[in-house]
C-alpha cells in the first residue's frame, strides 16, 4: 500500500529517532485520532482520564476530560482513559477512530483475553469498538501524546465528572505542534 510508508516514517520520528523532533502521528485516512491520558493525584484519591481528537490533518475537533474520586491505579486510569477516548469519538460522530495510548500494557491486554483488575471495564471497550466501522487502539509513545498529557495533569484540579469542549480546546492544549 502506498499509504503504509509515509506512515511508518512518521512513527518513526515520533517515537523518539535521534535528532528529530516529537511529533502527533496523523490516523489512517478517513479515522479520527483521539489520543488519550490519564493523570493521578498523589495528595489525594482523584484520577484524571483524557482525550484529544484531531482529524487526518491536525486540526482540532474535540477534548474531554473525566474527572473521578476513588481510583489510584494507573493501568485502570489508562483503560478508562481509552473508553473516555471512544465517548469522545461517538460524540463527535465519527464511525472510523484510532485511539493512541502510551500504556503498552493496555494495549496488549485488549488485544488478549482482557482478564485482570480492570477486565470489565476492557470486556466495554471491545463491546464499544464494535459499535464503530473501524476502530482501533493503539501504543504510542508519550512524545506524540503531549497535549493528552497536558490536559490530564491540569485535569486532576477540575470538578468531579465528564468535561467536554468542541471547536475550541481547553487551554495549554493543542499547543504541541501550531505548524500543522
């Protein structure tokens, strides 16, 4: 496929090739790119949860944010974060989507049998992805995943619930790369 290596090049350069410059990997053509995060709290019990969509070339559609008491489990935000991924997607109407998250484990643990602490929670997210025409989760590195970081960490001092913005981000986000 034509289509492939571009492709690859550019994953390449994100994933931290010596001497270039992190940068957001575009999705398939035709997907929605939604890169997630989660941030916890370490003075109190508050996990974050986020995701920021961008389409084929950059440009800015949506972010939410889940904000929650109780979870002090990383691996849990970062599948939380996934499903708040495929939320923000069915929001913004898409039918094709690519999530990128930079927690390996989660990755391969959607791509077994999804058994441990958070295997309810991962039994969703396939249930969810099925809804989709195409939809895919995936391990990127936490350089192409900046601005989903960003919006975790200032996350963690908003309000207990889902926020959500459309047309315009959130601010500090979407900020990693102005020249797409």
């Amino acid at each position: 496929m034509a289509i492939s290596k571009p492709e690859k090049e550019v994953v390449a350069q994100a994933r931290g090739a010596p001497g270039v410059a992190p940068q957001w990997i575009p999705p398939v053509q035709g997907s929605l790119n939604v890169n997630v995060d989660a941030a916890l709290s370490k003075n109190s019990n508050v996990a974050a949860m986020t995701a920021v969509a961008r389409d084929k070339v950059g440009v800015f559609m949506g972010a939410s944010a889940l904000v929650l008491k109780g979870n002090s489990d990383p691996e849990t935000a970062e599948v939380l974060a996934c499903r708040e991924g495929l939320a923000l997607a069915t929001d913004l109407l898409s039918r094709r989507v690519c999530i990128a998250t930079d927690c390996a484990t989660v990755v391969k643990n959607l791509e077994g049998p999804g058994m441990g602490c958070y295997s309810q929670v991962i039994r969703e997210l396939k249930a969810g992805m099925a809804t989709f025409d195409r939809a895919k989760i995936v391990h990127e590195g936490r350089a192409s995943n900046v601005d989903a970081h960003r919006l975790a960490r200032s996350s963690i001092y908003e309000t207990e619930g889902r926020h959500v913005w459309f047309l315009f981000p959130p601010d500090g986000v979407c900020t990693s790369f102005t020249d797409v």
